[in-house]
C-alpha cells in the first residue's frame, strides 16, 4: 500500500504538479507513519502475545492439574471397589488387570486430548489477538492513507481515476498475498496432521504390541504355574485354589508394581522432555527475533535508501515465517523422535523387569508347592512313628503282664486276636467310605470338567462368530477360520489335559486324606485298647510317663502329658466299662480284656515294663541282623503261628492297603531314614534270640510264652 502511495507522489513530480521538496515532504511523512504503524503493530504483537502465553499456560497447567485430581479420585474408587469384589472372590483377577491399564490407557488418553484441546484453543486465542492487531494496524494505515490521498486531491492534482488504480492494484497484491499465505498455511496444517497421524499409528502400534507382549507373558505365566501344579503327586481343590489366589495375588502385586513404576518413569520422562523442548524451544525463539530483528533492520534501512516495496517486504517477510514454522516443526519431530527412543527404553526396561519379577514369582510357588508336599510328607511319616511307638509299648505291656503273671499267653492271643479282628473291622468300615465318596467326587469332577469345556466351545463358537463379521472378504475369513479352528483344537486338548491332572492329583488327594484318616482312626483305636491295657495291668502313670518319654523322645512336656491324660482318662475307662452287656465280648477286645481273670502282679520276676522298652529301643537302634537271618527268624515266626492265628504284621501286604503314596517315594524327615511303616518294624532282643528255636512243640502255656515273646519281635 505504501508502494502505490509513494509511486503516486512519484508521479506527481514528474508532472509537475509536487515540486521536489514537496514530494520528498510526502514521501518522508508516508514512511514515518508506516514506520511508525508498523513498530507499534510489532510492540504490541509481542506484549500481548508474551501476556497471553503466560495466562494460556497457567490455564492449561490448572485444567490438567484438575483432571489428573479427577482421574486419581476415579482410579481409587476403582481400586476400592475391585479389591472389595477380588476379597469376595467376586472378579477374575485377570479380568481386573485388564479393566485397570483399560482405565489406566483412557486416562492418559483424556489427558492427551484436553492438552490437544487446550494448545488447539491457545491457537485461537493467539492468531485472533493477532488478526486483531493487524486489523488495528490496518486501520491506523488506512487513516493515514486517506489522509495523504485527500491532502494530494485537494491540493496537487491527484485524480479519482489515479486514486482508484492504487487501490485496484493494492487489492490484487493483497489478494496474492493472501493466497500465498493460506497455501503456506495449508501445507503447514498438512505436514502438521501428518505427522501427527503417524504418531497416533506409532503409538496404536506400540499399544497393540504391547498388549501382544502381556498376553504372551500371562500365557507364559499360567503355563508356567500349570506345569508346577502338574508336578506334584496329590493336590487337593482346596490347595489347588489356594495356589492360584497365591499366584494372582503376587501376579497383581507384580503389575500393580510395574504399571506404577512405568507411569511413573514415563512422566518423568515427558517432564524431562517439555524441559528440553521448552529450552530448546526458548532458544529457537531468541534466534528467530533475532533475524527479525534483522530483517526489521534491513527494512528500515532499504526503506532509507528508497529501495524498499511493499510487495518485497510482505515476500521477505512470509518466507522468514515460513522457515521459522518449518525450523520449529523439525525441532518439535526431533523431541518426539528422542521421546520415542526413549519410550522404547522404558518398556524394554519394563519388560526386563517383568521378567525376574516373574522368575521370582516361580521361585516363590515352587518353594510353596515343596513346603505343601513335605508337610504331607512329614504327616504320614509322623502318624506312622506313632504307630511305631504304640505297637510296640502294646506288645511290651502283653509281654510284660505274661510273665508278671497278671494274664495266661492263651488269654494274650485271644486279646491281640480280637484286637486284631476290630482293626480289620475299622479298615473294611474305612474303604467302603471311601470308596463311596470316591466314586461321587469321580462324578462331580467329570460334571465340573463338562462344565468348563461347554463354556470354552461357546468362547471358541464367539471367536468364530466375530471373526465373520469382521471381515468381509470370503477368502480371508476362510483362511482365518482354519486358523482358528486349529488353534481352538490345540486349546481343547491343552484343556482336557489339564483337566485330566487335575482330577488325577484330586483323586490322589482324595486318597491319601483317606489314608491318613485312616491311620487317625487306628491310632486312636490303639490308644483306647493301650488305656485299657494299662487299667487292666495296674501301670502309675509315673511308669507310663516314663515309658511314653522313652518312645516320644522328641515330644515336648505337653505333648508326653497329653498322651498320658488319654490313656488315663477316668471317664473313658467308665463308659467302656458300662458298655451295653449285650455286645459280643468276643468282638470287642476291650470287653473280652476286662472279662479276663487277672492274675496277681509277680514283681520278682522279669523285666519291669521301662526296661523292656529301653531294650527293644536299644536292639532296635543296633539292629544289624544280615536278611539271611531276618528271613530265617521270620521262618521262625511262622511255625511258631498257628494258621489262621496272628498274621505276621512284618509282612508286606499287611502294610495300609490302597495307599496312593509308597513310603520309600516319599523325602526324607530331617535329614533321617523314613521309618518304617506300622507292622514293618522289627525291634531285637538278644536274650529272646535263642527262645525262638526251643520249646516249639511244648503245650499251650509253652507256646503261649513263645508267641508273646515273639510278637515283641514285631
């Protein structure tokens, strides 16, 4: 505009309508106040752009303040709610991890959109303060420019037609020079939505590889927790279920911990990369006024030497914006490049990470399920000492009392025989039980089996449904549909293997509860005839105290007084003497015990009951007998048995029948041999070796002592 101006008081001179100093006094003038125009159009661009950047940050940092408080408060509610339902056994775990990083995502997500949202809204606010300068400033021009055309009109010759033909070509120059700009401006929006949609791609991308690498991390993990279960010999579903709360607890704990720990690594890492972009950025900023201000400079300086034109000066102009946009496009790439390659280290670092936590995770379980196994192991190992202990003081007590004098030997066999009888009575009672509730635990674990896999078919049957309708090519829905089908065959058969352990090791489970329980039941069935044996021979409780003490050696004080109060309890021994008189006392070895005719105690003779105990421990410990020798003393044994009459109890198939669990297959106990199981042990005594080759053919009172003396043996 100021071009046309001046090319018209040009003109004016030459006709002679300005003198020379009266156009170099418009020309001076117009200058001036364009000059003058445009500085104030520059100061006041700069401080209120300076102002509404100050106040759009502190909005921008209030709103996303503000949001981040919001999304905290909705993310412990959420927490909140989810461990009250996980407590109650009312989520997946699985499921609660996925609901999380979902929230977890949107949040990050609504806070990326409202700082879109907000630079967007800075936008506007900065280019509409700015058109309002430049209109501002276009007035003041204009006013001016109205000023110097009425002045040159009035007084020097300026024609209507000159005037209209300035303003014609200003508007053409105006209108390309907005058409240049908007196109500037066009392509700028169009690298800008590029860029950015390659970094919403990156970051689809990189979200849908990370939620691959869980995937195939929790599939790692669960296989890996399977396979520990499938292990073990025996898991029941109550341990099978407190495995698994195990496993998903420490499985939340774990990426509660990563997720924390990546959220915060990657807000420190944005804060450190607004910093250096800020830095940067504030850099670029001072370098950019600094070659405005020389541009301003040059302009002024050309304006000066009257080589200066409008046109000119708005092309230098745009095209200084132009490569300042394009510099500071680069560097914001730059920064997000270095973002990226950052970001990539963080997951890296995570995955890691995730990887000993996971590593850790199998060492914890793996130390879980031995502890679970040697505590089963330690069970029936203990149960069985006991019953060690127990028939050995019962055989020592018969012995004892036989030569006291206190019973016959034919009344000591008829006892163990009716003792034994009842034990056998108590094991058919047993296996019929569990063979009953075996069979309908079998047909609840096949219905539970039926169960899970229609619910995998109906999954596998939405997989496939959903598959179809999203895609419409035939071809490609064919070919995925295979793929499907196969992977949904390999699954299936993971499954029903699964399912087979499971049952096998409940089964197994199953089992060995009935075996112990079993063992529980003899062995209280043992102390009740030990209570009994001990009325009948008048044994203090000192004696019996010291004899437990002997047998116990590693029980505490309270233990010894709690097995003592059991055989010396007043109250039992009255309800066992008070029994219906209409039961078999050949049946029960307690009545048939209490019907004997007692004999008076002899003390003169024999061993006392703690001396016969300590000599059984003593030969046992030193027991070094060849098998030559065990197999002739067991022959021995045999003779000296009637048939049919007290079955060797060291004989292998005495051991607890249907047993699922060997005792040789089972760990050692403190570093010690498993002893033997009950009616496997074979205590000696060396001054009853040689009474077991004499008397074989004497009466019944001679064979009487040989029997007893023998079956201390066992």
């Amino acid at each position: 505009m100021a071009t046309q101006t001046l090319d018209a008081v040009t003109d004016l001179e030459k006709d002679g309508k300005l003198t020379e100093e009266q156009s170099q006094q418009y020309l001076d003038r117009i200058r001036k106040d364009v000059q003058a125009a445009k500085e104030k159009y520059e100061i006041n661009r700069a401080y209120q752009q300076a102002a509404l950047h100050k106040k759009l940050t502190q909005l921008k940092k209030e709103k996303l303040v503000a949001k981040e408080r919001e999304q905290a408060e909705a993310l412990a509610k959420f927490e909140s709610e989810e461990q009250a339902r996980l407590k109650h056994n009312e989520r997946d775990p699985q499921v609660y991890m996925d609901s999380k990083l979902t929230l977890l995502s949107s949040h990050q997500t609504e806070k990326d959109r409202l700082s879109n949202q907000l630079d967007e809204e800075a936008t506007e606010e900065l280019n509409k303060m700015e058109s309002e300068l430049v209109d501002n400033t276009k007035q003041e021009i204009e006013k001016l420019k109205q000023g110097v055309y009425a002045q040159l009109m009035q007084n020097n010759g300026l024609t209507e037609s000159m005037k209209n033909e300035i303003l014609e070509q200003h508007a053409r120059n105006l209108e390309q020079l907005e058409e240049e700009r908007q196109e500037a401006r066009t392509s700028q929006e169009r690298d800008i939505k590029s860029r950015l949609g390659r970094l919403k791609k990156d970051l689809a991308t990189r979200k849908q590889q990370e939620k691959e690498e869980q995937e195939q991390i929790r599939h790692y993990e669960e296989n890996m927790v399977n396979k520990l279960l499938a292990t073990q010999v025996a898991v029941s579903e109550e341990e099978r279920r407190k495995i698994m709360e195990e496993y998903e607890k420490n499985l939340i704990t774990s990426e509660n911990s990563l997720a924390l720990s990546k959220m915060r690594q990657q807000r420190l890492l944005e804060e450190k990369v607004a910093k250096m972009r800020a830095r940067q950025m504030d850099k670029l900023d001072k370098k950019h006024q600094a070659e405005t201000r020389r541009q301003m400079r040059s302009r002024q300086l050309e304006r000066e030497s009257g080589e200066s034109e409008d046109e000119t000066e708005a092309k230098d102009k745009g095209d200084l914006m132009k490569k300042q946009a394009e510099e500071k496009l680069n560097l914001m790439s730059s920064v997000s490049m270095d973002l990226d390659d950052d970001l990539e280290a963080v997951r890296v670092e995570m995955l890691q990470e995730r990887a000993i936590a996971l590593q850790r995770q199998e060492e914890r379980l793996g130390r879980m399920m031995a502890q679970l196994q040697l505590d089963k192991a330690r069970e029936m190992a203990t149960i069985e000492e006991q019953q060690k202990a127990l028939l050995q003081l019962k055989l020592n007590m018969f012995d004892e009392m036989t030569e006291k004098g206190v019973m016959k030997n034919s009344q000591a066999t008829k006892v163990i025989e009716a003792h034994q009888k009842s034990l056998q009575n108590l094991e058919k009672k047993v296996s019929a039980e569990r063979e009953k509730q075996e069979a309908a635990l079998k047909k609840r674990l096949r219905e539970k089996m039926m169960e899970r896999e229609k619910s995998l078919d109906l999954k596998h049957e939405n997989e496939l449904r959903l598959l179809a309708g999203n895609y419409s090519n035939s071809t490609v829905v064919r070919l995925r549909r295979v793929a499907m089908k196969h992977k949904h065959m390999k699954q299936r058969e993971q499954f029903r293997n699964k399912m087979d352990v499971e049952i096998t090791q409940t089964l197994e489970e199953s089992r060995r509860q009935f075996d112990v329980q079993k063992l529980q039941l003899i062995h209280k069935q043992e102390v009740e005839f030990l209570a009994a044996l001990a009325k009948f021979g008048e044994y203090s409780e000192a004696e019996m105290k010291n004899v437990l003490i002997l047998l116990f050696p590693t029980e505490g004080e309270e233990k010894i007084v709690a097995r003592l109060k059991d055989i010396f309890d007043e109250e039992r021994h009255k309800k066992e003497e008070n029994e219906d008189n209409s039961s078999d006392s050949k049946k029960n070895p307690i009545k048939l015990l209490f019907g004997l005719k007692k004999g008076k105690r002899n003390t003169t003779e024999g061993d006392t009951l703690e001396e016969k105990v300590k000599k059984a421990i003593m030969a046992s410990r030193n027991n070094k007998s060849s098998d030559g020798e065990r197999d002739k003393r067991r022959s021995s044994l045999a003779k000296v048995l009637k048939k049919g009459k007290l079955a060797p109890l060291n004989k292998e198939e005495d051991h607890v029948k249907g047993s699922s669990i060997s005792p040789s297959t089972l760990p050692k106990i403190q570093h010690q041999e498993r002893p033997e199981p009950l009616g496997r042990a074979q205590p000696q005594f060396g001054s009853d070796q040689e009474s077991e080759e004499e008397d074989e053919d004497e009466d019944d009172e001679s064979d009487g002592d040989g029997r007893m003396r023998n079956a201390v043996l066992l």
